[in-house]
C-alpha cells in the first residue's frame, strides 16, 4: 500500500503533466512543389520557418505525397501547382492544395488551420510586392489571455491529473479495503463487537481521507516546486474543499464494498465508475462541447466539479461564493453516498 500511496501519484505526475498535452507542434508536412520557382521554394521556406511543422523530403507528385499521409510519414501535404508564380504576376490568384490526415481530428483541424494562414498570409504578402500595391490600413487586434498568459498547458493539466489520481487512490484503496477484510474473515469479529455500524465505517474512511489530502499536498508541491503551477486562490479553501470531495469519494468506495464480496469485484467495479468519470469531466475537453445528454450525465460526475474547482482556485483564484453551486453538488454527492454506505452495510448492533 505504501508504494501505491507514494511512489504512484509522484511516478504519475512527473510523467503525465509533460505527456498529456494537446499542443500542436511539429506536425510532420510534406511539399508537393510542381512549379519549381522561386516563389514556390520562398513558401517552402517559409514554412520550413514555422515552428509548428516539421519539413519532410519533397514528394513528386500528389500520389507520392499521399502515400506518404497513408504510410505515416506525412501528417500534412501541401501542393503548389504549376505555374503558381505566373499566376501571381498576371494578377490571378492561384491556388494552394492543402491535404491533411484526418484521423486524429483535432490535430488534423489545428495543422490545417495554421498551414492556410501560413500560406495565405505569405500568398497575399507576395502579391503585393509583385503588383507594387501599397498594402490597405488593417485594425491590429492586441490579444489579452487572462489566468494562463503563457498558455502552458501544464498549468491547464495538473489540476485535472491531481483530481484523478487523488480520486483513484481514495475510491479504490477504501473499497479495497473492507472487501480485504471480508475474504481475510475479520469482518465476522468485528461485527459481533458493540461497536455500531456508523463508528466502524468512519474507522474505514478517515484514514484514507487523510491519505487523500496527504496525496493532494504532494500533488500541490510536485506542480509549484517542478512546474511552477500558480496557486492564484486560496488553499484553505482547496483543502476545504477537498474535504468535502474526499467524504463523498471515500463513501462511494464503501458502498461499493458493502455491494463486493472480492477484491476482484471491487476493482471492475471501480474502474467501471471511475473510468466515465474520468472520460467526461472536461480534462482533455470542455463539457461544453459535449452533447446535452452528456452535459445532463456530468450533473451527478464528482470528479468533473472538482477538477472545476481545482482549475477555478489554482489558476483564476476564484472564491467560494463563485463555486457554490459546485460545493452544494459535492455536498449533496457527500451526504447521500455516505449514508447510503451506513445504511447498506450490514451489521448486528452490539
């Protein structure tokens, strides 16, 4: 159990904070340039500089640089056509064939992004140059982003990957728990002691709840110490808060205990719970792109509040009259999950 305890969250954090991201770099991009000029070895160039694309050797021909999209070699193919640069002269506007592997969609849908501003901004840079335009007057937007300027996704990451190994340890080692004790046969002494139901089930679960909060503080001094993760908000108020999440969490394990009779039981079950949470609280994506039905789901998702939470304090330094309706949520997730435990749980009163 210790290992589990200590060894795991650090292992996790230290690996999972610089894995888990959804920034788009070095896509790998492959040129079809069938004009051979010097307008088109300038885009090449141009794109060569940029710093989301890797630059792949040339393909002779759209067939080639589609091999290597189904080969794996390529993520992106742009095609310049023949006489592209005759084209630009004449005052047409030619065009560029983009091409793009699309089974990752969201990398897909970026790359392809970046790569058509890329080349239509050079595109329109160039005509203007070849056609002596003076270029029009244009309104320069200033970009202000606020909680995250420097849009680390390690900052957007660790308060969700805390969350979830928190929530792993508290459900699965205070299910576990009980259920070690029914195949082990003490459960049968305790039960004819004249401890009461209620007394015996806070036994189990204060002490992983301290073991939740101890896994929080390493988790807090793992982001500040190694990523420099700001903790805008309060941590009276995380830890407050955590508390509450904690209750809630731990009671869901004992009640899945109660319900067990294996350890192997436990776990599918767990994980089961654990895994649609996990899936659907807006780590890697925002709820609110989820369908409603998903939305209406995530109602009773604890662990999508507190990632919420965690977000919300470390990064925004919101305050507890800005969460309410999240602590009244876990609250209510607390108290029934909690009493359903005690009132499941079978035992002849001393």
């Amino acid at each position: 159990m210790l290992p589990l305890i200590l060894v795991l969250p650090t292992v996790q954090l230290l690996i999972l904070i610089n894995a888990a991201t959804m920034d788009i770099k070095n896509l790998d991009l492959t040129v079809v340039d069938q004009d051979q000029s010097p307008v088109s070895r300038r885009i090449v160039h141009e794109l060569d500089a940029s710093p989301f694309f890797l630059l792949s050797p040339e393909a002779k021909s759209v067939q080639g640089g589609l091999q290597q999209i189904e080969m794996g070699k390529a993520d992106l193919v742009v095609v310049i056509p023949r006489h592209y640069e005759k084209d630009l002269i004449r005052g047409q506007s030619p065009r560029v064939q983009l091409l793009a592997n699309a089974i990752n969609a969201q990398q897909a849908q970026l790359g392809y992004a970046y790569l058509q501003q890329v080349v239509a901004r050079f595109g329109s840079k160039l005509k203007m140059e070849m056609l002596g335009e003076i270029p029009p007057q244009r309104i320069h937007v200033t970009n202000s982003f606020w909680f995250n300027p420097e849009l680390n996704y390690k900052f957007f990451m660790l308060p969700g990957i805390l969350t979830i190994l928190v929530s792993i340890i508290g459900l699965f080692l205070t299910a576990m728990n009980l259920v070690r004790e029914k195949e082990m046969g003490t459960i049968e002494q305790m039960n004819v002691t004249p401890v009461h139901k209620y007394q015996f089930l806070a036994a189990k679960l204060i002490p992983f709840w301290v073991i939740g909060l101890f896994e929080l503080t390493i988790g807090l001094v793992i982001g500040r110490l190694l990523y420099d993760v700001p903790i805008v908000g309060s941590l009276t108020l995380i830890y407050g808060l955590a508390s509450i999440y904690l209750v809630g969490l731990l009671g869901m394990g004992l009640l899945i205990s109660t319900f067990s009779n294996s350890q192997q039981q436990v776990a599918f079950i767990s994980y089961f719970f654990l895994l649609i949470f996990i899936l659907m609280s807006g780590i890697f994506t925002a709820v609110d792109n989820m369908p409603l039905w998903a939305q209406r789901i995530n109602l009773i998702n604890p662990v999508y509040y507190f990632i919420d939470i965690m977000r919300g304090i470390m990064l925004k330094g919101s305050g507890f009259m800005d969460l309410w309706s999240h602590v009244l949520a876990l609250s209510v997730f607390a108290v029934v999950f909690v009493s359903l435990a005690i009132l499941n749980y079978r035992k002849r009163e001393g």
